[in-house]
C-alpha cells in the first residue's frame, strides 16, 4: 500500500510559480507509475501530468505543457510538479495519484488506485 501527501500549494499571482511535491510511504515507490490530477470548483478531476517508473516517460495535459514539468526521486519516494507560467485558470486542488506501472496510459483518473488528499493552488489576477 501507498500512501501520499502533498505539499507546496498556496496563494501565487499570475506569471508566477509553485513546486507541487508529493511524498509516498511504502516499500514499492518505484514500481508505480504517478500522476497529478486537479480540479476546480464545479468541474471533473482532470489529468495534468503524469511520470513512468523511472522517468523516462512523461506525459502532459496540452494546457500545461511548455510551463510545468514533472519529475521524481525514487530514493526520496518523492514526486514533483513544477508550475511556472501559473494562470489564473491553473487555479483548483492538485492531486497526486499511484499506479502499478504496466506501461500503459497515464491520464486516466480511473487507473489510479492511490490517491492524496489534495493542496490547493491560488493564482490571482
């Protein structure tokens, strides 16, 4: 079982930036696949990016790519989302998500099994 916390939300003007990360308890960090999710007031959870087993795979949402990136640190049993650019649209609660790593797609919400508890992220005008 994984367990994961999420950290590095809060109140950023637009323009601005914020690193998400997302620490996980357990023996098998490196053998899942991790994701990061949002969603904002009235809408669905949505995908963001996501990362493979070892980094060498990485996916993006077409609305954040070329401003955020994502990264990991197996020994650390640590994931990253780096968020520059931020806009006021980026604003909702961020989510970190596991997966056992099978090398299929990574933006589904429904194939993830672990899930944080969630930090909000603010981008005023």
């Amino acid at each position: 079982q994984v367990q994961l916390v999420e950290s590095g939300g809060g109140l950023v003007q637009a323009g601005g930036s914020l690193r998400l990360s997302c620490q996980a308890s357990g023996r098998t960090f490196s053998q899942y696949a991790m994701g990061w999710f949002r969603q904002a007031p009235g809408k669905e959870r949505e995908f963001v990016a996501a990362i493979n087993w070892s980094g060498g795979i990485i996916e993006y949402a077409d609305s954040v790519k070329g401003r955020f990136a994502i990264d990991r640190d197996n020994v650390k049993m640590t994931v990253y989302l780096q968020m520059d650019s931020l806009k006021p649209e980026d604003t909702a609660v961020y989510y970190c998500a596991a997966q056992y790593d099978i090398g299929g797609p990574m933006h589904e919400p429904r194939d993830y099994i672990y899930w944080g508890q969630g930090t909000q992220v603010t981008v005023s005008l």
